[in-house]
C-alpha cells in the first residue's frame, strides 16, 4: 500500500474510532449513571468533588446562589476568608503545637 | 460501471496529489490538529463535568430547605421538620447536617446521614471498595466512610482511626467502616460519611438544629408546586433541582464559554493558513488544472479531486486530533486546559477527570474544521478550473 493511501485509511479509521467513542458515551449517558448512582442518591448531596481547596466550588449549587442573591456587602461567605486568608488548622505551625496529633493517630 | 471507475480514477487522482504538495497538507494538518486537540481536551472535560453534575442534580432531593436568618443562611430548626413533613405531596423529609473540615491546607466536605430515615435497599454498597456502608446502628459510634482521596493522602485502612479537628478546636476521634471506590470518586473523593448525630456533634451545632432538609415528593407530584405550599413557613428557602443544574450548566458553560471564544479565534488563524497554503499551491496547480481541462477533465472533476483532498486532510487532522484531546483530558487529567474549567478548585492525582465525548461536540468540532477547509481548499480550485484552460497554464507559468 503507497504510503500516502494509508493517510486516507487513517483518516476513516480515526473517524470511526472517534465516532465510537462517542457512541459509547452517549449509551452509557442514557443508562442513567449506572450503580454510581446509588450513593448520590443516599447521600443526596448535588455536588461533584471538584475543587475540594475552595468550599464554594464544592459545591456550587448552593453557595453560588447565596453570594449574589444575599450576601453583597455584608460578607457572609466564609469559605472566601478561609480560602485566602487561611484558617489555624490550615497552618502547620499551628497544628504542631497540638501535643501528639498528627491526624491519623491508631492504624488498625 | 464506467462512472464508478472514472470516481476511483479520481480519488487515485487526489492521492497522488497529496503526495505531490505534501508540504500544503502537512502545514494544514499540523494546525487543524493542535486546534482541535485543545478544543476537544476543554469540550470533552466540560460535557464530563456537566454530565456527572446532571448525575448528582437527579439524585439530589427533589427540593432542599434552608434556613435564612438577616438574609443569611443559617442552620434549621429540626421542628421545622414536621411542619414541611405535613405539606401535601411530601412523601419523606430527611435531616443533614454538612461542612466542611481541613486537614493541613486541604478542605474535605462532612456529610452527616439521617440514617434512621435513609432508604438503604438499594445498596449503597456498590460504592464501597472495602469495609461497609453506615447502618442505622452506627449512630453515635463515631464510625465513619471515606473518600479515596482522603484515603490515599493519609494512608488510610478500614479499621483505622483518624482524627478530625472542627472549627471550635476540638479533636474528635473517628473510626474508619468502609472506603468509597475508584468508579464513584468524581463524587466521594473528598466525602467523610458519618451519622447525624456525630456530625452534629463535630460540628458544635446547636441543639434541635441541623444544616438543612432534604425534601423528596411523593411519585407524581410537582416539586415546583410542593415548593409553592411551603412558602408561608417562615424564613426558609427552597432550591429544586432544575435551579441547582441551571447553576451547574452555567458555571462551566461559562467557563467553557471562554475558551471556546479563545479557541474559534484560533481556528480562524487555521483557516486562513489553509486558505494561504490553498493559493500559494493554487498558483502552482493553475497550469495543472489547465492541463487536466486540455485533457478532458470536466470544472467537476477538478473540484472533485480538491473535495478529496481537502476530506481526506480534514477528517485526518481533526479524528486525530480529537484522539489525542481525548487521551490528553481521560489519561492525563489534561494538565493546563482543566484549569480554565475548574478555576480556583484542583485535581487529585486520586481521581480522572469525568470525559464525555457528546455526539454534538463531536458535530460541532467536525462542522468548524472541516468545511472552512473545504471552502478554503475547494473554492480556489474552483475559481482555476472555470478558467479558460490555456489562459490558465499561462498564469501558471507566469
């Protein structure tokens, strides 16, 4: 086969793969979320664990909704403070100084 | 029979071609593949981000009750509880109480479970790597379901204890149960399961207080017009859960949104290099196409032959490219793009980034790419080939 045949062969071959993919996807999408859906739904909590150093984002649902409807000016969103400023327990200085803690204190 | 030959002798025709100005195809298809690697890496991470928060929209309760104090949202009153338990079209309300506790500089979410009122039958067990769910009889026991995030960042066992320090300074000593699994990770990663009770404790709240409801209607029932019955109970707020995916789909809509600016801005740069590369070539095809029409060939078959091409050049480019945007976001978490999305928010080596190659991404990245090649490749051939052939050949030497 002449080299340049195999760029368009490539060229189908990608596509079919790429269409796949999606096909795949979009399959799995209509199955409604599988057994992972199980938890959420027990837990309740609509939030995806992106963003676990910014309490905001954690979940945003919620707090979005409550800076811009209630909460300017008056500043009623700790995690903005926490986030910047940093809380004691944030500060390894601080958390030092608390005799024999080091988070995880029996393995079992 | 003929027509099917003269078609193959064609695209023979276009491959040769190809070879011939390899260094027009090589310059088009390196530029359509960095664009559409990057623009595929954000839509594919931004459709994945939508769906999994569609997945936790759909499992929320079909409405959450807060409770506001001075416009701010406070803990609620328990007893509130029975009030909105009377609503018509109320089949279960569920207490919560959540927050958040940082360990070093990393913040973790706490969810304390009503696990007297939970429905566990369907098994939340699915979820769990190792160890178990909480049971109703673990209430007050301090036992606790991690995250594997938290898990791996503290090396972490079922039946190990780990200590948690709240915002009041107290350490409070909790018992790990079960870890939660790698497949329900975009979910539980940063996720510390415990009873109520302990939550209420670790939290210091108040007596008869818990952070909010979980309200789910009975089969049939109207959330919005469940939501309406209770807007004489005073200081509460409700959330449904078409405003909490609204407020999902924009906020990486959004930010999504801006790279798709940055990235349509980029194609054009593309384009134009393909539609340069067209006429640079062009000058150089005008004598071919002279000769082709001298030949016999027909305005058709010339723009026949550059649709080849340009197909051949466009869907090679961009499937490769959106395989390699694939791979880069579902196997490297897409290191530098994602943070357009995420924002402020970071990924944890512990889990992927939920990818979701949509069919109308996949359209949308094929309709930006590939017809402007085509109308930037085709339409010079075109404007060659209605040439008069010898006018052209001499153009062509000129």
């Amino acid at each position: 086969m002449r080299r340049i045949t195999i760029v368009a062969v490539l060229a189908i071959a990608l596509t079919v793969a790429i269409s796949a993919i999606s096909f795949t996807d979009e399959a799995g999408w209509r199955d409604g979320g599988g057994s992972a859906m199980t938890i959420r739904e027990v837990v309740g909590l609509p939030s995806i664990a992106i963003g676990t150093n910014y309490e905001g984002t954690r979940n945003p649902l919620l707090e979005m909704y409550v800076r811009p409807l209630y909460d300017i000016p008056g500043g009623y969103d700790y995690a903005v403070p926490s986030s910047f400023i940093g809380t004691p327990l944030g500060i390894p200085a601080y958390r030092e100084t608390i005799p024999e803690f080091n988070i995880t204190i029996k393995k079992g | 029979m003929t027509l099917i030959r003269r078609h193959r002798n064609l695209f023979k025709y276009s491959l040769d071609a190809l070879g011939r100005y390899r260094m027009r195809g090589a310059v088009v298809v390196v530029t359509f593949l960095i664009a559409t690697t990057m623009i595929s890496a954000v839509l594919f991470t931004k459709d994945g981000l939508e769906r999994e928060a569609e997945y936790s929209v759909n499992a929320a309760p079909d409405l959450t009750i807060q409770y506001l104090k001075a416009g701010r949202v406070v803990p609620i009153p328990a007893a509130i509880g029975e009030v909105i338990s009377g609503t018509e079209g109320v089949e279960r309300v569920l207490m919560r109480t959540w927050g958040y506790a940082g360990i070093g500089q990393y913040t973790f979410t706490v969810i304390g479970l009503d696990l007297q009122g939970l429905d566990l039958t369907g098994g939340a067990m699915g979820a769990i790597e190792s160890g178990r769910f909480l049971t109703p009889d673990d209430a007050g026991t301090r036992n606790i379901v991690i995250g594997k995030l938290i898990a791996g960042m503290l090396d972490l066992k079922t039946g190990d204890d780990m200590i948690l320090l709240s915002e009041s300074v107290e350490a409070t000593r909790f018992h790990v149960v079960g870890v939660f699994s790698d497949q329900s990770s975009i979910y539980t990663a940063d996720m510390i399961i415990m009873p109520l009770e302990d939550a209420n404790a670790f939290f210091n709240m108040p007596d008869g207080y818990v952070t909010d409801f979980a309200v789910y209607t009975k089969p049939g029932a109207d959330a919005g017009e469940v939501a309406s019955r209770m807007s004489t109970i005073p200081n509460v707020r409700i959330l449904d859960q078409d405003i909490l995916l609204r407020g999902y789909k924009a906020a990486y809509g959004a930010r999504g949104g801006v790279f798709t600016t940055l990235w349509t801005i980029l194609l054009a740069a593309a384009a134009l290099i393909a539609f340069s590369q067209a006429v640079v070539v062009g000058h150089e095809s005008k004598f071919e196409v002279g000769l082709l029409k001298t030949f016999g060939f027909s305005t058709l078959d010339i723009v026949e032959v550059r649709l080849i091409e340009s197909l051949i050049m466009g869907f090679f480019a961009t499937s490769l490219g959106m395989l390699i945007g694939y791979a880069y976001a579902a196997f490297f978490n897409a290191p530098g793009l994602v943070d357009i999305l995420l924002g402020w928010a970071f990924l944890p080596k512990e889990f992927r980034l939920p990818v979701f190659v949509s069919a109308e991404s996949l359209l949308s990245i094929y309709a930006v790419t590939v017809i402007p090649l085509l109308v930037t490749t085709v339409v010079p051939a075109w404007l060659n080939a209605i040439t008069d052939p010898e006018i052209a050949m001499r153009r062509g030497t000129a």
